[in-house]
C-alpha cells in the first residue's frame, strides 16, 4: 500500500459538530472561568497555594477557550498550515498541557495537605505554588515551541491537521510526557487521597458528613480529567501506532475521525474545571484543615503514623 496517496483530513460534517459544541462552551467557559478569576482575585484577602493553583488553571483556561474560534475557523475555511497556523496551534497546545500540568500540580499538593498535614507546612506555601506555576508555564511554552520549530509539517496541508502518515517520535514524546505521566499521578493521587478520607472518616465519626463531601470532590476531579482526556491521547496513541505500522488509509481516517470528536471533549474540560475545582473547593479546605488540626492535637502520635501509610507525590 502507498501510504503517501492516503488524503487523511477530518470528516466533513466535523466543522458543523465543532460548531455547535463551541458555542455554548464558549460562552459558558469565559463566563465559570472568568468569574473564578474575579473571586479568587478580587473576593478573597488571603493567598493560599489552592488559590494560585486556581488563577493559573483559570487564566489557560480562558486562553484555550480564546483558541477554539480560530480552531473552528480553520476548519470551516481550510486554513494553511503556515506560520500563522503553528502559534496558534502552538497556544492551542500550551494551554492544553498547562491545565493538565496543574491539575496534576493540584492533585499531589492535596496528597501533602491531607497525608501529610503537619509536614505540609513546610512542603507548602503560596511562594512556592507560584514558583511551580511559572516553572511549569516555562517549560511548557518552551517545549511546544521547539516541537514547532523541529516537526516537519511540510506534507500538512491544512491548520490543526496531520495530514502525514509518517510515524512522529516527537509526538510520541508529548503523547507520554505531557498527558499519560500526569493521568498516573492524578489517579494515583486520588486513590490514596480517598483512601486516607476513609480512613479518617472511621475514625472522625462527627466529620462523616464533611469527609464524604472532600471523597465525592475528589472522585470527580479524578473522573473528569480522565473522561476529558483519555479518549483523545489514546486516540493520539492508536495513530502513531497505525502510522507505524502502515496501516490502510481507511483506517487511519477513522482513528483521524476520532481523534477530532475526542479533541471537542477534552476542549468542554474549561467548563468542567470550573465546575469540579472552583465551586467545591471550600468544601475541601474545610476538612483539609480540620483534619491538620486533628492531627496536630494528638501531637506524635500523628507524626509517627503517618509516614507509615506511603511515601509518595500523590493527591
């Protein structure tokens, strides 16, 4: 088979689905994410790392969602893949990484608040959220930015399309490093943030009621990001893999088909962020710092206990 005949371009009917989909997620995500950002910004007199963790998530939210009307245009008018299209693909992909970086960043900085309430003290703080913020605004920026420079998009023809079906290692590297090390993190994180509330949650009788509200936030959390994302890296996945085993254009113009209904699901991901993170978030300081105080009033004993359970970066 000659892969180099392969006319791999997203389905037809797809401009119309982004359509219909952006609209209200546009209007819904500018008006949750902008409106996290005026209460965290301005409602609020203490910074804390929860806080600065919420700006940053906020703000690349708002500037993915500033990316999906270009996204859609480039569709509908089969824009060129010049220069134009690489920084606007570029902060498309920045954006992306950037929320999951800090949803990561948020799920072991909840590990350390609730495994490890008297240690956190010193592991955390509003400097440091910042610092690892821009550390990761760094890097990402700078990575996406050398992929755009090195890849080849010579046989692309069109914006936000693959139209290659040549194998990218490149690709392969940001498939891994930027989603499927960050899903393990994240349900790592979870799983043993759960099982520490339900643990407490024996013990802590009284707090059945506040505890069942942190597990079901971070349950979601959880659920949402990999509902989200999954469904689109394994999509990335799967085309690398058929890319590489010349698989028929048929089927790389299937997995091609996915990949783009998948991408309209990872894009609502600006909705739900606000949804799971903003408007739960009081909730979960609420026990976060009740069980701290619970810790730290049986002195030692505490101390002592919890370096037994696991030692580990998780939520």
């Amino acid at each position: 088979m000659n892969q180099s005949s392969c006319n791999i371009t997203a389905d037809k009917n797809f401009p119309l689905v982004q359509l219909c989909v952006y609209i209200p997620v546009l209007l819904l995500g500018f008006l949750l994410n902008t409106l996290a950002l005026w209460v965290f910004c301005c409602k609020l007199s203490k910074w804390t790392e929860t806080r600065v963790y919420m700006v940053n998530l906020a703000v690349a939210d708002c500037l993915l969602l500033f990316t999906l009307p270009f996204k859609t245009l480039s569709q509908f008018q089969q824009l060129k893949a010049d220069r134009w299209c690489l920084i606007l693909e570029g902060c498309y992909f920045i954006n992306r990484l950037m929320s999951i970086g800090i949803i990561t960043v948020v799920a072991a900085d909840r590990y350390v608040a609730i495994k490890y309430p008297l240690r956190a003290k010193a592991l955390r703080s509003p400097l440091q959220a910042a610092f690892a913020s821009g550390f990761l605004w760094i890097v990402i920026i700078c990575v996406i930015s050398l992929i755009k420079t090195v890849e080849n998009r010579e046989q692309d023809e069109f914006c936000f399309e693959k139209f290659s079906v040549q194998p990218s290692i490149i690709t392969l590297c940001a498939i891994i490093g930027g989603f499927f090390i960050p899903l393990i993190i994240v349900i790592y994180c979870s799983t043993q943030v759960i099982a520490e509330l339900t643990r407490s949650k024996k013990e802590n009788c009284h707090k059945e009621k506040l505890i069942r509200k942190a597990v079901y936030i971070v349950a979601a959390n959880m659920a949402v990001f990999v509902v989200c994302f999954l469904p689109l890296y394994v999509g990335h996945l799967l085309r690398f893999v058929m890319d590489s085993f010349s698989s028929s254009c048929t089927s790389i113009q299937k997995v091609n088909n996915f990949v783009h209904l998948a991408s309209v699901l990872a894009n609502m991901n600006c909705c739900l962020d606000a949804v799971c993170y903003y408007f739960v978030n009081k909730e979960f300081q609420e026990v976060s710092s009740k069980l701290a105080r619970s810790k730290s009033d049986s002195g030692e004993t505490a101390e002592v206990q919890l370096p037994a359970i696991t030692h580990s970066c998780q939520m």
